[in-house]
C-alpha cells in the first residue's frame, strides 16, 4: 500500500509473553497464564512517553489493574503498579527517572461508596511514589475526567529535582503542578512537602487541546466572542513555559463540545461517536511547516469537505472529495496523518489523499486517490492516530507504527497512472521518499522511456531533471525550497477528477516572542518570506540566458570580453565537470565530454556563476565555501541526470561505437535513441540548461544517419540539430562524393557559421568548396579595400585576360595581397583550384554587373 507502516511496539510481541511467563511463575502452576488469557482484552495502552517508553494496563480476573511500562531502548517490560480496586484508567504517565506514576481513574459505582480515599468522587487524580511504592496523595477527586502528562525536559544527564505534571480537566482548563522530589535512605524516592504542591493555570475556557510529545509543546483553543484562536506554549528545560504564538482559525468550534488530541481520551468518546465528532490536528515538521487539518462533524451523503491551513504558506486550502463508494457509508472517522513533507488524509473506503505541505500552491503536486482505486483497499482500516513526527498509533489493536511512504508501492503506482495529475504528484512522492537515489532515478528513467509521449500537460523529463535536483541539494540547508525551483510548471489548470477545493489567503500566526531557536527560527523565517518576500525568490535562468547570448553574439562578431571574465566562467565549467566525473560510478557508455563545446561550457559556467551569486544574496548563515559547493553539487546532478537518461537509453537498444560514422544506414534503436535526444533537447531548451559537452555533435550524427534530407535540413534550420564543427568534420571526411553525398555536403555547408564554414571548405576537395572559398576570400578583401595612388604600378602581363572588368579586380586583389600576404589565405591550401578561382570571380562579376 502507498502507507509503510513499520511496527515498533506491539502488545500482542512485546509484552504479553512478559506477561505470561509472569503470570505462570506467580501462580507456579500456570493458572495465572489462563486469567491473563481470559482478560487479554483488558490489555491496552495508555501513553508514550517522549523517550518512546510505552505505558500500559491491564486488569486480572478481579478487576485490579495493573501498570506496566516497556522501555523502548532495552526492549524489556517493568511492572509499576497495582490498584487492588475495580477502576477504569482514563490516563496515566510516568516521570523520566520512574519514580512517580500519575493516574487518572474512574470509579465504579460501588467502588465509590467504598473508597477509603475519596468517597463519592467519580475521577480521582492520583500521584504515585513507586521507587518504591510508598506513598499515594489524591491531586483532584471530582466528577469530571482529568488527563495527566509528565513533561520531559531534553536534559537527560542527572535526575530532576523537580518534576512538572499537566493536569487536563474536562472542566475546560490546564493546571501544571511542580513536584519536588527527596532521595532517602536506600535510593527511596519520595514526595517533598507532599501537603502543599505548588500549581498554576496555564489555560482556561479552551475547547480543544493537542498534546506533542516528541517536542513537549502544547496547542489549544480557545474562543474569544465566538472566534477561535490557536495558541501554542512551547515547555522548556527549566520550569518555565512559553507562549509562542496565537493564530485566528476561521473555524466555529463553539458548539463542537470537548477534544482532545494525543491524550488517551477513548473513555468519553467511543468510536461510534468519534466517527461524527470534528477531526482537528496540529502537524508540523523540521523545515518550519505549521499545518492545521479540520474536519467538521462527519454526517455525509456524497462528499466530504475537510480544510488544511498551511500557515506557513499563509493560506487554506478547503477540499470538498466525492466519496468513492456512496453506498458503504461512513463508520469511521477521517484520519489526518503527519509524514514529514507530506500528510495523508484518507477514509477508508472512499479516498486517498497525499497532500504536498512544502509546495501546496499546484493542487498536481498532490496524489488523490477515490474509492475506485485498488489503492484505497490497501489502506488500514481501523482508525490510526498520529503522534509526534511520524508515530502512528493504532489504539484499537495496541500497536505503535513509524509510518512512511512505500516508495517500491508508489513506483508501481506511478508505472499504472493513467492521469497526468497522478504522474505529476507521484513523481514527485517517489522523489521525496529517495533512499538510494541512484537506483531510484534509474527505474524512474526506465518509467519516463516508456511512458515519454504519453503525457500532454508538462514535460516528463523536464520535471524530472528538476525535480530529482532540487531533492538532490534540498536536505543540505533549509530555506532550499525558496530558492531552488520545484518544478517546472508554475500553473497548474485542469480540475482532478472526484475533487475540487477553494484557496484563500489567511492571517499568519502572532508570534509572542522574540528569539527563536530551532523548529521556532525556521518557523519564524517562513512567516517573514510570506509577509515579505514578493515575487517568489525562486532560481531561474534568465540572467543566465541573456548573458550567454551576449558571448556567443560577441564572438561571432569577433568582440571580446575581458579574457580574466571568460577564464573564471570556463573554470566554472571545469569544475562542474570535475565534480561531476569524480562521482560517476562507472564508465559512461555515450561518448560525451570528449570535446570542448566551448558554448556549453560558457552556459555551465555561467549558471554556476548566477546560481551561487543568488545563494549568496539570500542565504544567511550559510558559508560561501558550503554554497559554492551545493551550486557544483547542483549544476552537475543536472548535467548527471541527462548523462543517465541517455545511458539508459544506449543500453537498452545496445548502441555500439560505430554509430559514430556515416557510412552505415540507421537502424530502429538508433532511431529510437536520436528521438531520446530530440525530447532532452526540448526540455532543456524552454528552460535553459546546460548539456553535456559533445551531446549536439553526437546528436547531429544520429540526425544525419537517421533523417532524410529535407527532414533533417528542417531540423538544422529550426534549431533542433546543431551543427558543431566536430561532427561536420568527421561528415566531410567520411562521406564520399556520390550525387547524394555532394548534395548533403553543400546543403549542410551552406547553413555553417561562416568561422566553421571557411575550415571545413578546406577540408572538401570539390569545386562547390572552391567556390565557396574564393567568393569568401574576394569578399573580404573588397571589405578592405581603400584606393591606392595612381603613381603605383602593377605589373599586368601575367594575368591579362580579355574581359576588362576582370583585369580591374584581377588588378586590385592583387595589389592587396603584394601589399598585404597575410590576407591571402589560399597558401599551403592544396584543395584550392587557382582556374576555378579565377572562373568563379568572372561569374560572380558577371552576375553583379547584370550582363
């Protein structure tokens, strides 16, 4: 399924055959193996603690309970605590150093007339000191439920002389009690002033509350005059708590009763009514996002509406999802899940939805999924609650999963998409989820090669070459996703089947403070570029662009720029070619790089340069010498990425060296391999990127032996084929001069940049390069030519012809070329005919006087 859920705890593994080995060796005799099988049922979890320690209960024939907690370093199990009293746990928890368990329970009816502790109570709050077990002081004895919660400071060096317990009440407030703890003889740990234990209110009046135990942070909601507000308080080292921010939530939440997310609350809200109740959640991650999901109470015909506020983007997407198969119904509730860059929202047995947090603006970077897809089947069916970071909790089965995305599931996903939306999403899903890149972005190639005309709305290659680099550089430094490119579409237009949705702009959070470190400073910088940064900051290479056309133009017109100014931008080039040969991992199958393509290397060049001058501007903190590493990493993962998508390609149709050469007829795999390159072309065109030196030479001899003449002249004067002097000359030399030959030859010639044409005229010993030659050569002279005095005289006896106008420019070429011998460039040239020269300028006379 496109869920991996990999199983860190289990209470059917890990702790019932600790409990039944107990058992037996206290009833020495097994009966205790058969009570603890009769009340298996009995056993579940009620906490995880910040350090991945499971608590858990469970009750022996006569109703007492126990705790017990599994230690997620060691693997092994440790019992607590026993109430010898019929209660039902509604939350518990465990300090860091085990020395107090704090206890929630709920009284039976005729345990409360007997209870010598708090009689007539409902719900007692216990404290607990079990180092050893000794002393148990009532914190709360009411008829409303209350949720306990040890904090977890990130000091884990010496124990704590004070422990911080939250009390959640479903009296609507937070209380936070400080517990000092005395070590006494024999390592006994017990309470300090156990008359008087200091408390104070942290909230009041809230309707919802989700606890974060991996981060030790605290959201919840309150409502000021009808209006929901999100607030956050971030616990630290210390005693103290902070309020980090207040963010209005465009909600109505006022007649929704009481929630609670990430503390066990299934006493009051079993599934039947959890499944009509609103699903709301707090998701974040370590690049700063901050995510809400709501749905409202779930009572649907035929739709679905949930909303996610991206905070971090400053805006909410509402999604209104048509329910795969209406006649199933809904019996179980939405479940939002948090996986890293993604969350999932999914109800079984209708919907599949994996929503791109980092880029939410293109609705095609996200995968939806309907009731129609064999997908949805695979899905877990029971509901799963999301913990801290990638933590999933199966409540009803007592498992604890890490759950991630099934990248060998989305690339056979990928393999049956049928709608481009759906290639687009889990492309970019296959890439986010990279473990070993490299065999990764092989498969994803082969997929591309098959699929490579089968999808309109964007690009395949160009995404992927984008994509697959922006994922390449992204996990060095953060902030990478506003300044890389994504993706290569910047709209996205056409409606994904079975959904719709409606983005609007929202207020961005209040932050309370004014230091951040961490979650909060990334936080922070994402909140300042949506309130500032407008345009978006993203990389694109039209400075790039303009620049490499003004070279090359100066070059043509024999302009130079400052040779120390083309020098560094080469030196670029050969960096990125250094770096990039250093991490090939085998000898390459296409002969590329093997020769200067000084165009290419200029427009290599020239995009390191721009791109690590853009790194520089808006990347704070971050070392020049680390950036201009990330810009060689980059600029080569691109130049890589084609490499790999032709090596592909030579090595499925068994391509040999001899392509190379003319004189053999195409054949079908050549062919294929040619339309390969045509498609690299394209992409990399629209978006000007660099390619491999000796990609156009290699290309232009595939077009050559694989096009007919007038398809290929098309694709020379169109720009798809260009003509590069490397492959010109080996046309020249291995071709002979049949009728067809000749008529490839001047066809190609007369379409050269006039430096390339003049040396590959010399190099064809045929009267048309003759022709060719003396034309260029007359016309430049004449372009130099100033009127000499008339006392100079020029000795005309050996070239006297009978035509006057002849003997005139006989006459004055000549004089140039006494004068000056360097203008004559026919010297040392044995492909030149001196008669054909001087016929051609007849000619050529004759045509310019019109006679």
């Amino acid at each position: 399924m496109a869920l991996r859920l990999v199983a860190d705890f289990d209470l059917g593994k890990d702790v019932l055959p600790w409990l039944r080995a107990a058992s037996a060796a206290a009833a020495a005799g097994g009966s205790g193996q058969d009570i603890l099988e009769n009340n298996y049922e009995s056993l579940r979890i009620q906490n995880i603690e910040r350090n991945g320690n499971v608590i858990y209960t469970y009750k022996d024939e006569k109703g007492n309970v126990f705790f017990g907690l599994y230690d997620y370093q060691t693997k092994q199990n440790e019992h607590l605590y026993t109430f010898e009293k019929d209660m039902q746990v509604v939350s518990c928890s465990v300090n860091r150093e085990r020395t107090l368990l704090a206890a929630s329970l709920v009284q039976a009816a005729k345990e409360r007339r007997r209870n010598e502790l708090q009689p007539g109570s409902k719900c007692l709050t216990l404290l607990v000191e079990i180092h050893p077990v000794n002393n148990v002081k009532v914190l709360k004895a009411v008829d409303s439920c209350i949720w306990v919660q040890f904090l977890y400071p990130q000091v884990e060096s010496h124990p704590l002389p004070v422990n911080h317990l939250l009390l959640i009440s479903e009296e609507k407030y937070i209380e936070q009690f400080h517990i000092q703890v005395i070590q006494e003889e024999g390592n006994r740990v017990v309470i300090k002033n156990t008359g008087h234990l200091p408390r104070e209110r942290i909230a009041e009046d809230f309707v919802w509350a989700q606890w974060d135990m991996s981060e030790q942070r605290l959201y919840y909601i309150d409502l000021k005059k009808s209006k929901s507000i999100l607030k956050c308080i971030q616990f630290n080292a210390s005693e103290h708590f902070t309020l980090m921010f207040e963010a209005p939530l465009d909600i109505s939440l006022s007649n929704s009763g009481f929630k609670l997310v990430n503390f066990r609350n299934d006493y009051i809200q079993d599934q039947e009514k959890l499944s009509k109740h609103l699903t709301l959640c707090v998701f974040t991650n370590h690049t700063g996002s901050l995510c809400v999901c709501y749905c409202p109470n779930l009572d649907p015909q035929e739709q679905i509406t949930y909303s996610v506020f991206y905070f971090h983007k400053g805006h909410s997407k509402t999604f209104t999802a048509a329910l795969g198969n209406v006649d199933s119904g809904v019996t179980k509730g939405i479940t939002f899940l948090n996986l890293d860059y993604y969350v999932a929202v999914y109800l079984p047995g209708h919907f599949f939805h994996l929503l791109n947090i980092q880029h939410p603006d293109l609705i095609c970077h996200s995968l939806f999924l309907t009731g129609n897809n064999e997908v949805i089947d695979m899905l877990p069916q029971s509901p799963l609650q999301s913990l801290s970071g990638s933590l999933v909790l199966d409540w009803c089965s007592g498992k604890l999963y890490r759950a991630l995305l099934n990248q060998s599931c989305l690339l056979e996903f990928l393999w049956d998409a049928r709608l481009d939306c759906e290639k687009m999403a889990l492309l970019h899903c296959v890439l986010s989820s990279g473990q070993d890149s490299r065999q990764l972005e092989a498969k994803i190639i082969q997929w591309i090669s098959e699929n490579i005309s089968a999808c309109h709305s964007f690009d395949l290659i160009q995404e992927f070459i984008i994509a697959s680099s922006y994922w390449s550089i992204y996990p060095e430094t953060s902030n990478m996703d506003k300044l890389l490119p994504y993706s290569s579409l910047l709209t996205w237009d056409t409606e994904i089947p079975g959904i719709t949705l409606v983005t609007e702009e929202i207020p961005l959070p209040l932050m309370k403070v004014h230091r951040f470190k961490g979650y909060w400073e990334k936080l922070n910088a994402n909140l300042e570029y949506v309130k500032y940064s407008k345009p978006h900051l993203h990389y694109n290479n039209s400075m790039v662009r303009r620049e490499w056309l003004s070279l090359t133009s100066e070059e043509k017109s024999r302009k130079r720029r400052p040779m120390v100014y083309v020098r560094n931008i080469l030196d670029n080039a050969m960096k990125v070619i250094s770096n990039l040969e250093a991490r090939s991992v085998e000898p390459r199958l296409t002969p590329l790089f093997q020769e200067e393509d000084n165009h290419q290397r200029l427009l290599m060049g020239l995009m390191v340069s721009e791109l690590k001058d853009h790194l520089l501007r808006y990347l704070q903190g971050v070392e020049k010498k680390k950036i201009e590493q990330m810009v060689l990493d980059y600029v080569s993962k691109l130049l890589d990425l084609i490499c790999q998508i032709l090596e592909a390609s030579w090595r499925k149709h068994n391509l040999h060296p001899w392509v190379l050469h003319f004189d053999r007829r195409a054949s079908g795999a050549e062919y294929a391999v040619f339309h390969i390159m045509t498609r690299i072309l394209e992409a990399t065109n629209s978006l000007f990127l660099p390619l491999p030196p000796g990609f156009h030479t290699l290309h232009t001899i595939l077009g050559v032996r694989c096009l007919p003449l007038h398809n290929l002249l098309h694709y020379i004067d169109n720009g798809v084929l260009l003509l590069t002097e490397t492959a010109v000359t080996r046309l020249m030399k291995d071709l002979d001069n049949t009728e067809k030959n000749e008529k490839l030859k001047f066809s190609i010639i007369v379409r050269l940049p006039p430096l390339i044409g003049q040396k590959i005229c010399r190099l064809w010993d045929h009267p048309v390069s003759s022709n060719i030659i003396s034309r260029n050569h007359v016309k430049h002279l004449l372009q130099n030519y100033e009127k000499r005095p008339q006392g100079c005289v020029v000795d005309k006896s050996s070239f006297s012809v009978e035509f006057l106008p002849l003997n005139f420019l006989i006459e004055i070429l000549t004089d140039m070329e006494s004068s000056d011998p360097a203008l004559c460039a026919f010297e040392g040239h044995d492909n030149v005919d001196a008669k054909f020269v001087e016929e051609a300028a007849l000619k050529h006379t004759t045509v310019l006087l019109g006679l």
